[in-house]
C-alpha cells in the first residue's frame, strides 16, 4: 500500500500532542474543567482553539500542562467587532 506522505514525516497536531501529553499524565478535559470549576467541554473547546484567554492558559501552565502544547494566550475582548469600512464612509 503506498501512502502520500512517508507514514515516518507525518508530525502530529498541537491538539493530538496535547491530548497524548494528557493521556500520559492521566488528565482528562473533564478534571482539568473540574480543578478551575468550568466544564470538560469549555476545557475541550478552549484547547482547540488557536487562542485562548491568558487566564485559563497560566491556570493550566500552573497544572503543569506545556505552554508549546496550549493554544497562544491573548484576551480578545467580546462582544460585536467594529466595522472597519463605516468609519471611512462618513467621512
């Protein structure tokens, strides 16, 4: 069977690396969720993403979890963004 990609070169994702590090440590998303009193699936879905609030992630750096395996800590304030052609309409 021949498979595009060399089986050997195929690097896992940060997602599937931090999933295999928790494994390993015998965490799941359910007792890290239970340890800073969120949900499992909040922890799931913070964790898939490419960012997540600089709280959460120095929470789970104080686990021990690896910052490289966690998404990139940045505080993106909610709510509607700004529309960025209106400004300049009214001008």
């Amino acid at each position: 069977m021949q498979f595009p990609t060399p089986v050997n070169s195929i690097q896992p994702t940060r997602q599937e690396s931090l999933r295999l590090y928790l494994g390993r440590a015998g965490l799941s998303f359910r007792e890290i969720g239970r340890r800073i009193d969120v949900s499992g699936a909040a922890i799931a879905k913070l964790c898939n993403q490419e960012t997540m609030p600089t709280r959460r992630h120095a929470e789970l750096i104080a686990m021990g979890i690896p910052a490289g395996l966690l998404p990139e800590p940045l505080d993106i304030k909610p709510g509607p963004k700004p529309r960025v052609g209106l400004a300049m309409e009214r001008e």
